[in-house]
C-alpha cells in the first residue's frame, strides 16, 4: 500500500510539473496561474499547494528535474570517455547543451536563475545549488576517467580542471539563455573553441 501511494504521489507530482512546463511555454511564466496549472494537470489548487509553496518552487523543481536527466544521460560518457580530451569534453557539454531546453525555454531558465539567487536559502534553490555542484563533479570525473586511461597529464589536478570546463561552460550557458538570437549550435561551437586551449594544456602529447 506505500508503493501505491508512493506511485500515486510521483504521479501527481510529474502531472502538476509537466502541465505547468507546457503552460509556461505557451503564455510565458508570468502570465501562468497557478489554477490553470492545477487544472491542466487534474489536480486542486489545494494538491498543487502540498507539493509547492509557489511557482518558483515549481519552476526550481523542474530545473532538478532537467539536471537529474542530464546528469543521467552523461554517465556513460564520463564511465568510458574517448582518449582525445576535447573530444570527450565536448561529447559531454554537447550532451548537457542538447537537453537543456527539453523542458525549459530561455525565458524559464532566467527566471530560476533569479530565483535561485533571490531565494537562496528554500529547499529548492538549495536542490538546484547541490545538482550544480553534481554536475561539475560529474565533468571532473571525466577528467580524473581521462588520466587514468593516459590521456592527461599524471601531474595535473583532475578537480580542479574539471571544475574550469565546467564553470565555463555554466558562463557561456547563462550568456545562451539571456541571449536569445544565440542558437545552441553557435553555444557549442563558441564553447569547444574556449576549451581547446585548455584541453591541448592537460592533453599528454602525441608520440
């Protein structure tokens, strides 16, 4: 019986996360009630309430949400990464960069992003702190993954340079989303140029 529920209880929540995503990709996030999301998604105003205080809280929820599938789909690069550093780095950001707008727009990831900063001390702000961290624990990996197979250098500091492709490629990713003329192909192609000189450092030359 607490299977079920537990069942029933994530299939409300993905009811409520999914109709609000597709609310807001059609009237914007401002203009989104929380009624309509309630309604779409077959649920009270009062069940939406049990779940989220706000539509911030539910906007960061789907931002976890976004990043939990990311992080997911990057394992089995990071578990087995090919030798050429810039080419396993840019196998993976490519990969975060081709599933960041799956369930978000631009505009809804600026608002979270504010959100996150104005509202840094709520259960969901600090979710989205905690899955940024992941992330670029994730990207270190692939570096450290990369040493071990001889593809970096056996001096270098495999966090500490996973953590510059990663804050780099979480800049350019701010600069994509309140930008919106940049395409996710000119992202990744602006991204790939910024790591190569990096990449060729920590590369062990060719023999």
């Amino acid at each position: 019986m607490t299977g079920l529920r537990a069942r029933q209880k994530a299939d409300k929540n993905r009811r409520i996360l999914e109709a609000a995503t597709g609310l807001f990709h059609e009237v914007g996030y401002d203009a989104a009630r929380i009624e309509d999301i309630a309604e779409r998604a077959a649920v009270s105003v009062g069940t939406f309430y049990n779940y989220y205080q706000s539509k911030g809280d539910m906007l960061l929820a789907t931002v976890a949400m976004e990043v939990e599938e990311v992080l997911d789909s990057g394992r089995s690069i990071v578990a087995d990464p090919p030798r050429d550093v810039l080419s396993a780095v840019t196998l993976l950001v490519d990969q975060y960069y081709d599933h960041s707008l799956v369930y978000l727009s631009k505009e809804m990831w600026r608002t979270a992003m504010a959100i996150s900063i104005q509202q840094p001390e709520t259960p969901f702000s600090k979710r989205y702190t905690d899955l940024d961290r992941t992330l670029c624990a994730q990207v270190s990996t692939l570096v450290s993954n990369l040493q071990r197979k001889g593809a970096v250098r056996d001096e270098i500091d495999a966090g500490a340079v996973g953590a510059m492709f990663f804050n780099n490629l979480n800049m350019m990713f701010t600069e994509f989303v309140r930008d919106e003329t940049m395409t996710l192909e000119r992202l990744k192609l602006e991204v790939a140029r910024q790591n190569r000189p990096l990449a060729t450092l920590v590369s062990v030359a060719a023999t």
